[in-house]
C-alpha cells in the first residue's frame, strides 16, 4: 500500500520542464552574453572569453533565482543554497553547450560585436541549450531534484 502522507516529486510535465529551463536560461543568457560581450570587446582570448562567460553564468543564473526565493522570505544562507540545488547541474549542461556551439561555429567567437555570425552564433547556441538541456530538467523535476526544490517558494 502507498503511502501518501509522503513527499513525492512532482509529476514533471514537459511544460513544467521547458519553464524551469527558461527560468534558468534567462539567468544563464544575461551572464554568457555579457561574458562574450566583454571578452570580445576587450579582445580577450576565446579560453578567458568562455572563462568569463561561464562565470556570469553562474552568477546571473543563481541570482535570478535567489531574486524569487528571497522575496518568499528565505534568508540569504538559505537562498543560496536552494539555489545551487535547484541551478548548477541545469546551468553547467547548458554552458557547456552553448560554449561549445560557440567555439565550434567557424569564425564566431572572432567576429566581433558588429558581426551577424557572432550573434547568430550566440542565438543559436542558446537556442540548442534550451532543446538539450529541457529533458533534463524535466528527469530533474520527477526525481525532486533541480527546481522541483523552488516550487515550494513560488506564489
């Protein structure tokens, strides 16, 4: 016999997926867009260029979901903890896509800031870490794990 005084994960749906991995897309995007803007401007290399990317990231990401769960009156300790939880796996797979779409597509990552190839590039890259990593996100979710642990903080 069930038990279902339990907590059992929510039943993920692909739109409940597709919605988690915006959520964290958006984040992710703000930081990879600005990391290349930076990196290209100031005429970085590509390795520091993607190192900065990924670090803003990560921390635009984390953000953007610590902005939600703080105002649901979470401490910051508490926060940044849900955060990582919900977050980091979905922003690394996502990162390490788009980046290497980036490194990948012939002439992008040096096209500068005025090239249609940079920004297509960039379109795209993000566009393929939204359809990769969405069925992720939806195992996450139906295993309790990834933003399953922020629905409780959503009003």
């Amino acid at each position: 016999m069930e038990d279902h005084g339990t907590h059992q994960p929510p039943q993920a749906t692909w739109g409940m997926a597709a919605q988690a991995t915006a959520h964290c897309l958006t984040g992710c995007a703000i930081g990879e867009v600005l990391g290349m803007v930076i990196g290209t401007a100031a005429g970085m290399s590509n390795a520091a260029t993607v190192v900065l990317a990924i670090a803003l990231a990560f921390v635009f990401g984390y953000a953007l979901t610590m902005r939600g769960v703080l105002r649901a009156g979470v401490g910051f300790k508490a926060a940044l903890k849900v955060a990582l939880a919900a977050d980091t796996v979905s922003i690394a797979v996502m990162e390490i896509l788009d980046n290497a779409v980036m490194l990948t597509v012939p002439g992008a990552m040096e096209a500068g800031l005025t090239s249609w190839l940079f920004w297509g590039a960039l379109a795209g890259s993000l566009l393929v870490a939204f359809v990769l990593t969405t069925p992720l996100n939806k195992w996450l979710i139906s295993r309790g794990k990834g933003h399953a642990v922020i629905h409780q903080y959503h009003h």
